[in-house]
C-alpha cells in the first residue's frame, strides 16, 4: 500500500481524500477476509494491523496477545478511543467469493473485516493529515463474538493505560440501506445471559409410564410456563425475550429418560428487568417441575451488559455524519437492536456512542452466505475521521 508524504490536508477533503484509495483498503478487506482468525486466536490479524499502523506512524502497543492499540498524538487537549473488532466465527462459508475464507470452517460472517478495514482506512489518512490537537487511540479488539474481548481489555489496564475521554464504535446492519448511519440515544443492543437447565425424573418403560418421573412432561409444562415471565412479570413498556434455543432427552420412542437438558438465552435493555429474569426464571423452573415430582438444576451465566449510548455523544457523532456525509446519511427512526455487543463493557467506564452502519441487502449477520458490503469502508471511514478531528478540536467540521 503506498502512503503519500505527510499533508495538511483540510477535513472537508477527507471524503475525496479516503475515496481515491479506496481500492487499496478493499483489497485489504479481502486479505482479511480470506484469512479469518477465532476469539484470542487472531494472530496474523493483529499482526498484519500492527505492522501497517506503524507503517503509517502510529505508536503500537499490544494489550493481551492479540489485543492491539494505537496512539496517534499531536499536541496537548483531549483524547478519543474509537474500536474495532477483529475475530471471525466457526462458520463454513457458501459465499462463493473468489476471496472467500481458506480456513475451513471459519469465516468472517459478521464483518469485523470490515469494521477493521474502515478503521485503518481513517488511520492512514489521519496518521498523514494529523488535522487534531490532542490524543486520538485505536482499539483492535479480540474476541467479540465469545463477548470476551473488551472485558479483557479493560481488565488488562486498557483506561489506565491508554486514557480517552470518549470511546466509539460501529458495526454493520444488513437491512439498512448502505451509506446510511443508525444513531440510538439510551439503550442501543441488549444485555445477553444464558441458563442451562438439567431436570432430573426417573427414567422407564414407554409402556409403564406410572412408573417412572417423566422429565419431558415436566419441562415441557415449564417451557409453556417461560412465557408467562415477559408478559405478566415484566413491565410490558419494557423489553424482554426469553428464548430456548436447546432442547434434548431421551433417544427412543419407547423409553422415559431420566433427564433432560435445556439451553435458553435472555435479552434485555433496563438493568432491572434483566435482574428480573436472572431471579424470576430459575425459580419458575424448579417450582414447575417440583409440581411433577422432577428436580431442576438451574446454572446462570452472566453475559454482558445492554449497550447504553451516552446522549451528548450520541448527538455529536449523529451532527458530524450530517455535516460531512449529508441528511440522507442518516436513518431517521432507527430503533435500539435485540441483538448484543461486548462493547457494553467500555460504555460501563467512558461515555461514547456505538454507530450501525448499513450493510445493504445482504444476508443476515452469522449466516454462511453473508456478505460484507465494500461500497460502507469509505463513508464509514470518512464518518470516523471526522468524528477524530471534531471532538479533538470542538470545531465543525464540513463535508
């Protein structure tokens, strides 16, 4: 990739500025794409990051071993942290792209190669312009999609270390038109926590079912008994989804098992309402099988937190996609997502914003045949760019 002598470029240019180039950083989101990487696995990835952003006059740092963080700084005043995130999933692609995943059985099928291609894209025009005063960081994030890396981060020192007053992040969304932005004031994507649930009965013949404790009826009635949570124990103004996404027991049609287990996930925005499901859901669970003579062991695990967007934040970053990409940039009425983030965990610490960037029509996030839309890395890289140098400076910045 060819980087050009260090300009003072003015702001307004950076949309031409980063749409020249853009056939270098496709070309780099197919490298990417092409080579996916797992949760804290991504080794090339962060690799091949670190070593371009140095490239470019950034100083690189590595936090956990795969966790990647950049610092840009020019003169005294504030400093901004805008993330990225890295990992791909055990997907088997259906794509049929000539550039599509050669690891078998993994692929980047939500498009954080993407996400981290329209990061470098500002990096390298911002390392060249420096059009800021302050400290601008880049956070190349491990371990999205296990909701594992920003914990990891954050743990590992992240806000001791790399200070910033606000930090930003994006993610694509298939549905919406691509160069359009989301913004969502307050709750933007849900908590996420799973159960497991193991309800024990006492196995017997199909024949003689008097005989046995059938733990399929006994959850079966429990199950039935889930969806009465969300509607007569949650506030119906407010949003809960109870899911059970697995369920298995017994092998013959003849037999009684003795067990069955389930997997259930639960999503939710309000901190209250999510305590409402942590407490309200085990206990239904073992109360509705006691009915029937059967044992639940109910085993919570805590996922993370809903993503809460700070206003001011959320207010500015939506300004700057109007005033550098134009009103039809912006998608008017965007709701908050049922969907989670592990970005949570930043906004526990720092006031910031997590942006959607329309994807186009594409097949939905982590299907085989989603496909990341080349024609975003540019306006999203532009958006971000802008965001750098008005927050840094506090002065608007033009299209």
């Amino acid at each position: 990739m060819n980087i050009a002598a260090s300009v003072a470029t003015p702001a307004g240019a950076a949309r031409s500025d980063i749409a020249e180039r853009i056939a270098d950083f496709v070309a780099l989101r197919h490298e990417f794409h092409a080579s996916p990487e797992l949760a804290f696995r991504e080794k090339a990835t962060s690799l091949r990051i670190a070593d371009l952003l140095a490239r470019w006059g950034w100083r690189v740092e590595r936090l956990t071993e795969t966790g990647v963080i950049a610092t840009l700084e020019n003169g005294p005043g504030r400093s901004l942290g805008i993330r990225a995130d890295i990992d791909a999933l055990p997907i088997a692609e259906a794509t049929g792209l000539p550039f599509a995943s050669r690891v078998p059985g993994l692929m980047h099928a939500c498009g954080h190669d993407g996400h981290t291609t329209i990061l470098l894209a500002a990096a390298e025009h911002l390392a060249r312009t420096r059009n800021f005063t302050g400290t601008l960081r880049l956070i190349f994030q491990p371990a999205e999609e296990i909701g594992a890396g920003a914990r990891a981060l954050i743990d590992a020192g992240l806000f001791e270390r790399f200070p910033v007053d606000a930090i930003f992040g994006l993610h694509n969304w298939p549905g919406l038109p691509a160069g359009q932005f989301g913004f969502v004031e307050g709750p933007a994507m849900a908590a996420v926590d799973k159960i497991d649930v193991r309800v024990r009965g006492k196995g017997g013949h199909g024949a003689e079912p008097h005989l046995a404790i059938d733990p399929i009826v006994a959850t079966s009635h429990a199950i039935a008994a889930l969806q009465s949570v969300v509607s007569r124990n949650i506030d119906p103004r407010e949003m809960a989804v109870v899911t059970v996404g697995s369920i298995h027991g017994g092998e013959a049609s003849n037999v009684i098992p003795a067990e069955v287990e389930l997997k259930l996930t639960l999503r939710s925005y309000a901190p209250e309402v999510r305590a409402r499901l942590r407490d309200r859901i085990p206990d239904l669970f073992r109360n509705v099988v006691a009915g029937f003579g059967a044992e639940a062991q109910v085993d919570y695990h805590e996922g993370f937190p809903a993503v809460i967007n700070s206003v001011a934040e959320t207010r500015l970053i939506r300004a700057i996609a109007v005033g550098t990409l134009g009103p039809d940039a912006v998608a008017e009425g965007f709701r908050p997502r049922t969907a989670s983030e592990d970005f949570a965990f930043y906004l526990h610490h720092r006031p910031g914003s997590f942006v959607f960037a329309g994807n186009g029509d594409s097949a939905a996030l982590h299907s085989p045949e989603y496909r990341f839309n080349d024609d975003i890395i540019a306006p999203a890289a532009t958006l971000w760019v802008a965001l750098a140098e008005r927050f840094l400076t506090g002065e608007p910045q033009n299209g």
